[in-house]
C-alpha cells in the first residue's frame, strides 16, 4: 500500500507503540496511591510535560481528552459556560469559514442552545487565508466579549493562518482565541499567543482516541465532564494512561520537527510532476504558506469520487477533503469559502506525506494517476 492520507490519521510510531505497551503492561489507575498507581501517575505526567514542550506551554495548562474534537468541544463549551457568570460574558463566537466541522457544529450548537450567543463566521481569501482585516472590523462592531476560533492550519489546503495578525486584533478587543492546531503539530512551531489550543495524537503517529486542549491559567472554564477531579477538575474519568504515554512519546518524537523537510520535498516532487503532466492542474492555497507535507489539488475532469476509488485499486490511499464525514465524498466547505466553483471543487484530491512517507510513495502515486486519467482525458504530452 501507498499511504498518502498522513493528515487523516498518521501510523503509529515505533516510539509510540512502545510506550503503549510499557504503559499497557504496568497496569495501575493514576489516581490511586499505591506502587502500580504511581508509576502509571508517573506515565501520565512524563508525557504531559512532552505535549506541553510540544505545544510551546506549561504542563499544567495541558488537559488530556479522548481526541481533537473534544479537545474544541471542550473550549468552546468551556469558555462560553465559564463565562456565564464573569462579568465579561461571551455573547459573540467567530468563526474561520476553512474551520473543521467539529469546530462549526459545536459553534452552532452553543448558539442554539445558550441565549444570548450570536454566531458569526470570518471570511477567507480566494488563497485560503483568514481575512484579518475583515475579523478586526468584526471585533469592533456589536457589543460583548469574544471568543474568536481560528485554526493554526487547515486540514484539506495545508495553508498556514496569520495567527499572529489575528492575536494581536484579538487582544486589542479584549477577546478570547481558541486555536484548532490539530494539523499544526509535529509540521510548524506552535506557542501560539492563544487561550486555547487543541490537538491530537494520531495526527502526529501517536494513536487514535487521545488529544489534549492547552488552556492559559485563568481563562474562563466549566468542564463538560464532571467526575472524581481528574485533570485537575476540568475533565473527568480515569486517564487513559497508555494512550496518553503513547501521545507524549509522540510527542517527543514529532516535536523536534526534523522530519518535515524531507516531507516537503516529497510533496513538491509529487506537485511539480503532477503539474508537468497535466498543466491545468490547480493547486489550492498555493500561493499562501502552507505546511511542507499537504497538497490539495484538482485535475479538470477527473472527479474525485472516481479517483479516489481508482486509486484504492491501485493501492495508494489518498483523501478527498476532511476524514471525518463517514466516508462521503462531497464538495468541500473550505474550498467553497474560497470561491472554488463546485465542478472544480468536486475534483479535488488531498495527498499528505508523514514520518513513514518513502521516495517510492511518490513514483508509486504517479504511476497510479497516470492510468487514473488516461482512463478520463488524453494526458498533455511532456
């Protein structure tokens, strides 16, 4: 198998299987207080402290979760219901239009169900990038406190958001920021200026099912899940210890960075041949910056719903958008943000490289595209 499909969810690490196993084997609940209690207590920490290092914060600002979509459940539901009862009340979300769904569902939700919400979404440019200026406006109009949420990263285009522009407008408003940087990790710097901060495990070759949200100290806060104190009391239930000494051995391993010139040297072999092939080819967000191991791309044409199951034949493994819809294939939201017409959008593909992304991947893949559409349209000569 070609696997291009590293920012649906990225193997599992040899250094994270390991750890798994070392914290699978111990046994032990963290809270308790005897010999195999503490050893899994001291798991738990060794890898807190790697995710915090990971995203540029304390190790008690980091609470562990099943996953990055909780992880931007929990800020938002968490910062809108800690707000209740301060004297700044959040009565405005902003949203990026590129966001990821979980992020636009949960906004909506909290809309429908908490009075006095007003939901409001940030346009993008035609590249894919928030617009600043049009958030600033936004801050300045309309009446109560903010909580702006704007991805580090989008998922489909790889393009990379001025979240310093945006936190600057942010603190001038006195507002709040939640950053969704679940593609950001282990692919750029984080340390964001931000309130909040989620991200995931196996997006980063750590496992499925385990992410945490990075929260400054005294930000407003309720927790959805209450329970016996765990997380310091923002989010309840026994921690899973051996996915969360996984996630930090991932952390540890991603977090260096190291990695992500290769990645993006095999992603910018595998656009330029696409390119050359076919010179129509469109490349979303590629005049912005953008993450070295993301392309998402469109060959007039070539549907994606066609290609993708063309491709499974051939055994390379790509995306058509967003992992997360239960395996449909429909036009993407981002792209529709970006004025992408819906014929060019019902064409795009994304391919994204990781830590176990070979040079043979990359031939691999062009082989496969070239069958793909010679089948649909005549290939341009070199």
């Amino acid at each position: 198998m070609i696997y291009l499909d590293h920012n649906a969810t990225s193997p599992l690490r040899p250094e994270a299987l390991a750890a798994m196993t070392r914290a699978g084997t111990l046994g032990g609940n963290p809270s308790s207080v005897h010999a195999l209690g503490r050893g899994a207590r001291a798991m738990v920490e060794e890898a807190r402290e790697a995710v915090a290092k990971l995203a540029g914060a304390r190790p008690q600002d980091v609470v562990f979760t099943s996953g990055g979509t909780e992880a931007n459940a929990l800020a938002l539901y968490g910062a809108v219901y800690g707000s209740l009862e301060a004297e700044a009340r959040i009565t405005r979300v902003f949203i990026s239009a590129i966001e990821h769904p979980c992020v636009q569902v949960n906004a909506k939700a909290i809309e429908e169900r908490v009075a006095g919400v007003r939901l409001a979404e940030i346009p993008v440019t035609a590249d894919g990038v928030v617009d600043v200026e049009a958030l600033r406006v936004m801050l300045r109009e309309g009446k109560g406190r903010t909580l702006v949420c704007v991805m580090a990263v989008n998922n489909e285009t790889g393009v990379i958001q001025p979240l310093d522009q945006i936190a600057r407008h942010v603190r001038d408003a006195g507002a709040l920021l939640h950053v969704d940087a679940v593609q950001a990790s282990g692919k750029i710097p984080l340390g964001f200026d931000a309130d909040y901060v989620a991200i995931s495990a196996h997006k980063i070759g750590g496992p499925k099912g385990v992410g945490a949200l990075i929260m400054k100290e005294g930000v407003p806060f309720a927790p959805l899940i209450a329970g016996g104190g765990q997380e310091r009391s923002k989010r309840g239930g026994t921690e899973n210890t051996t996915g969360i000494a996984s996630f930090g051995a991932a952390a540890a391993a991603a977090g260096t960075l190291a990695d992500i010139p290769r990645q993006t040297s095999l992603r910018d072999r595998f656009e330029s041949e696409i390119r050359r092939r076919w010179p129509d080819t469109v490349v979303f967000g590629s005049k912005a910056p953008r993450i070295g191991n993301t392309s998402n791309f469109a060959i007039p044409g070539v549907a994606a719903e066609t290609a993708l199951m063309a491709l499974d034949l051939e055994g390379v493994c790509v995306s058509s958008g967003a992992a997360c819809s239960s395996g449909k294939v429909h036009a993407s939201h981002a792209l529709t943000a970006m004025g992408v017409s819906d014929d060019l959008a019902r064409c795009a593909l994304r391919i994204s490289f990781g830590w176990s992304s070979r040079d043979e991947d990359v031939d691999g893949a062009l082989a496969a595209f070239d069958k793909l559409v010679a089948r649909v349209r005549p290939r341009v000569a070199a």
